[in-house]
C-alpha cells in the first residue's frame, strides 16, 4: 500500500513535457535565393521587420508600428488565407535556386508553414497572402511610415496630409454643404484645389503631414 502511493506521489510530482510556446509572429516570409535571404515578419503586437541578409556584408534590419486597423486587416488575409493554404498548397519536391517559405500563426490556430517555389502560380491563397505581404515589404523598404488612423480625425484648416495616391494637399477651407462637413484642399504647391466630404478625405488620406 505505501509502495504504491509512493509510485502515485512520483507519478504526480514528474513533470510532463513542456508545452510548445505559440509563435510571437502573426505570419512571417522568408525568401531565399541562393544565399540572399529576406524575411519579414509581422508580429502580433502590431510591429513588422524586415531583415535582408545578403551573401556578403552585414545584415540590414528595418522595423516600424502598425496602426491597429491595419493590423486587424493583416490578421484577417491571415486568417482567410490560412484554410485555403492549408487545403491546397504542397511542399514541391524541388525547389530549384530560391524559394519562398510562408510561416502563419493566426490566434487559436497551430502554426503552418508551406513553402513555394519563386516561379510557378501560387493559389489564391498564397497570392492574396504575398500581396499584402508586398505592400508591407514596400514601405518598409521605401522608409515610410505607417498609415495613421484618421477614422475619427477632424481637420482643421492650415494642416497637410499624405494622400493614397502620393500627393500632399493643405486644408484650406472648411464648411457645411447641407449634406454634411466639407473640405476644400489645395494639391501641392500649385493653383488646384479639390472639394472633398469629411468622409472622402479621412479614407483618401494616409498620414498627417507634420511641420
């Protein structure tokens, strides 16, 4: 009888083995070619970094925040992306001199990594996944800065923003149409103006333009 609650107390006190922690990352790429590598992770605090890592010399880091909706946009062509990955996409048996490896980890899902070839037509999935993976990959490289959010920004005369299409314009007027809150704005430097609605030139506008 001691003997076995000896070998109960021994059974209860041996730990198990420890428990995979879940990925810090949302979804990473990881592209190889040769022995050039480039990864960029988006992680689920909202941060993403892109690391290139070239044959020779040192490595570059770049990192910057997300807007929370942008992050909630990441996580949804995660998400979305994830099933259809998960059905479809195969591991080539050759992958020749680069590939692509997709790394996702959406909450409440386990982990799933597929890797691609650089030539070849992806599915929908890894096509829908790699664009938005792209746009990131662009801004980081180009230096700028993430979109803000200006869901609930009210304008006010005398600022400048950032649009979609790479213009800056100033808010020069500002007046009821009847209809709801208008914005009269100038492009640039030169004589055009355009009339926008609150609501057009809060979802056109990525960022305010600081002095």
């Amino acid at each position: 009888m001691i003997a076995a609650l000896l070998a109960a107390a021994v059974a209860t006190a041996t730990p198990g083995p420890a428990a995979v922690p879940a990925p810090t990352y949302l979804v990473e790429r990881v592209v190889t070619v040769h022995a050039t590598v480039r990864r960029l992770s988006v992680f689920r605090d909202g941060t993403i970094v892109l690391v290139h890592r070239p044959a020779a010399g040192e490595p570059t880091v770049v990192n910057v925040r997300l807007e929370p909706v942008e992050l909630r946009v990441v996580a949804q062509v995660v998400e979305e992306s994830y099933g259809e990955l998960l059905r479809r996409e195969r591991i080539p048996d050759s992958l020749g001199d680069g590939w692509v490896e997709l790394r996702l980890a959406p909450i409440d899902r386990p982990p799933l990594i597929v890797r691609l070839p650089m030539s070849g037509a992806p599915s929908y999935g890894a096509a829908r996944l790699e664009k938005a993976l792209d746009e990131l990959e662009t801004r980081l490289a180009s230096g700028r800065p993430a979109r803000e959010n200006l869901a609930l920004w009210m304008p006010e005369v005398g600022e400048r923003v950032e649009l979609e299409d790479g213009r800056t314009v100033e808010v020069t007027e500002l007046f009821d149409s009847g209809d709801g809150p208008l914005a009269r704005v100038k492009v640039g430097e030169g004589p055009v103006t355009l009339f926008l609605t609150l609501d057009e030139l809060r979802r056109t506008a990525v960022r305010r333009v600081r002095p």
